[in-house]
C-alpha cells in the first residue's frame, strides 16, 4: 500500500480520521537517510556506492563526497589490518556461502576511521551482507565506539597498576566520546601530598576546582551534595573564569560530584564543558553519573592499593619501613656507588612487645 503522502519530516500523512498512514519507500529512504548511527553500502573491494546524509556527522564528508572512494582509504594506520582482514572474511563468506539458505549479519570490526578534519574516531561496524538483503554490496552501520573503547583502556590499565590519572585520562576520553562538543575534567584529591589534581581540563579552567572558587555559583550545590547535578550557563562563573570559558567557545558547564570512600575525604568532581546549543538534560545526566560512579570506584581502587602497599612495605607497629624495602634499596643500589654499610640494633627484652603488639 502507498502512503497518502508525507510532511518534510519524513512522516506518513494520514487519511484525517486519525488513522496513521503507512510508511512508504519515501519514509524508508528517509530513515536511512538521517539515523543516528549512519549506513552506507560498500563493494566487496571497498568502494562506497552510497552513504545516508547522517555520514557527515561522523566522518565530516557529505554523501557525494564518499561515493565512488574506496572506504579503505578513511581507515586509520592502526587500523588498517583488521579492515583488510575483514573484507577478506567477508569474500570468503559470501564465496562459500552462495546460493545457502541461511545468512550471516551482525557485528563487524572495530575501527579507527580519519574524518575530513584529519582527526580520527572510533567506530563499531555492524554488517548485513548481500546474501541477507540481496543488495549489490555490503550494508554497514557505523557507530561512535570511542567510549567502550576508552572504558576498555580503563579497565586493562587498572589491571597492569597504572597511575591513577592515566586511568582518570581514559574516563575522560570515555565521556567525551559519548557527549557532542564537550571538554571534561576530573579533580581529585587521592595523591600522596593531598593535593588537588585536575585531569582533562580545557586549558586555563583548572582553577574551577579549587575551594573556594564558585562559592556562590550554581554549582556550590554539588559541591554541597554529590547526589546533586548541576548544569548552568558559564556566564555564571566568576572571572577570570568566565571570560576564559567563553574565549574557548563553551556555553555550558556540567558539574557532578563523586561520592567519597570515606566521608572525611575530599570528594572528586567531574566537570563536563560545552559547546553545544543545549545544556544539560536527563540523558546526558544519565551517563555523566556512571561516569562519576566510575570515577569514584577508580579512586576506591587507588586507595586500597596504596595501603595494600604500605602495608607490605611498612612495619603495622612503628609506622617505619621493612626488611623488604631495605633489602630492595641494596640490591638496586649501582656498585659503582662503593661500599654499603648495615647498621644493627639489637634491643634487649623487645620480644614481648613485639610479640604482644605485632
């Protein structure tokens, strides 16, 4: 059946009795046109025979642009093997698999693909091949997967014992690669010093983060509260700050705080800034409090292993170094650095202390 016709939407008309029309081929073009995670078919060699006009938010191309390239040409260095191996499994699928009555479709490689700017992103690529949608070519969609990527890269540099803001580094990749047009940074106060540590900020914006700073803002809420999600216009933030975020283009800054291991402990913030039209919502909310949640089990985690630490390499009573850090400091020491001496110090009657108090 035909659509009664369409609005400049893409949506059916209906007949006016409130009976919604049926979508029509029209309606089906423009779906593909404008989905969020963009399609596009490509031949078996990799040349592009067409891509939705949603390409252009990804990879910076408008669709004319693309067709008649060979999509190898837009894989990254890195990359570049597992696209070829790719489309080398797909030839020999649909060789072996001709004229069967069962098909294959689904997730694809994970590439690295170089936008128009010259700056690169992380898709995920999901396949449907000739055999499923009789197509002349392989139908791809392409979505963003920067931040499962970044979350990967998290979690495998948690498991070698990185530092904590190498792993902070990755949180903050992870966000920023799900959010349109944002910086984030992360402060946090688990250093040996205690010092604060900004991870991610947009250059000159640190200073958002020290005590004392946006008393009186919006964002004293979330300071307050970290349960509290505060999104407002930079134009509230006190200069220099204001000006500085303004220069960089940002009309928004999302604060959240990360709830504390130990209450007496400073919290951590995450603080997103943005360029886009819109502030904050509800769905970006969403993933910015996993994304504190995150935070806060990475601080948990540093936290336990620095007294996992201590406590391998400290006597529990005195508070003062062992045997194991002693011996460890003699044995790296250069020979070229002479003789090393070991003074012993033997207490008489010291055994019934140690042995009541450990």
């Amino acid at each position: 059946m035909e659509a009664s016709g369409s609005d400049p939407h893409g949506t059916s008309a209906g007949a006016g009795d409130g009976t919604p029309a049926p979508f029509g081929l029209a309606e089906a073009a423009h779906i593909a046109e404008t989905a969020i995670n963009p399609f596009c078919v490509i031949r078996l060699d990799g040349t592009v025979l067409w891509a939705g006009g949603s390409i252009d938010e990804l990879l910076g191309y408008a669709p004319d642009e693309l067709v008649g390239r060979n999509m190898v040409d837009l894989v990254a260095p890195d990359s570049l093997q597992v696209a070829l191996d790719a489309l080398a499994a797909a030839d020999d699928y649909v060789a072996s698999r001709s004229g069967a009555s069962s098909t294959w479709e689904g997730v694809g490689p994970n590439v690295e693909l170089i936008r128009a700017d010259g700056a690169t992103v992380d898709v995920a690529v999901a396949v449907a091949t000739p055999l499923r949608t009789g197509l002349p070519g392989f139908v791809l969609q392409l979505r963003r997967a920067g931040g499962a990527a970044a979350l990967e890269d998290a979690l495998v540099a948690m498991g070698r014992g990185d530092a904590i803001d190498v792993i902070l580094a990755h949180i903050v990749r992870m966000v920023a690669a799900e959010l349109p047009e944002v910086e984030v940074a992360v402060a946090h106060r688990c250093t040996p010093d205690d010092s604060i540590q900004v991870v991610g900020s947009p250059p000159g914006l640190e200073s958002a983060f020290t005590p004392g700073v946006l008393d009186g803002t919006p964002w004293t809420a979330t300071i307050e509260d970290p349960d509290v999600i505060v999104t407002d216009s930079v134009e509230a933030l006190p200069e220099p700050l204001r000006t500085t975020a303004v220069e960089q283009g940002f009309r928004w800054v999302t604060s959240v705080g990360v709830h504390p291991s130990n209450p007496s402990r400073f919290r951590a913030y995450l603080a997103v800034w943005s360029r886009h039209e819109y502030g904050g919502h509800v769905f970006s909310h969403q993933r910015l409090r996993r994304a504190a949640n995150l935070v806060g089990l990475v601080i948990q985690w540093e936290e336990g292993r620095r007294a996992l630490e201590w406590a391998v390499t400290h006597d529990g009573l005195t508070g003062l170094v062992n045997r194991s850090v002693l011996v460890a400091a003699i044995e790296s020491r250069p020979p070229a650095e002479g003789t090393t001496a070991v003074l012993y110090l033997d207490l008489d009657d010291f055994k019934p202390v140690n042995d009541t108090h450990g």
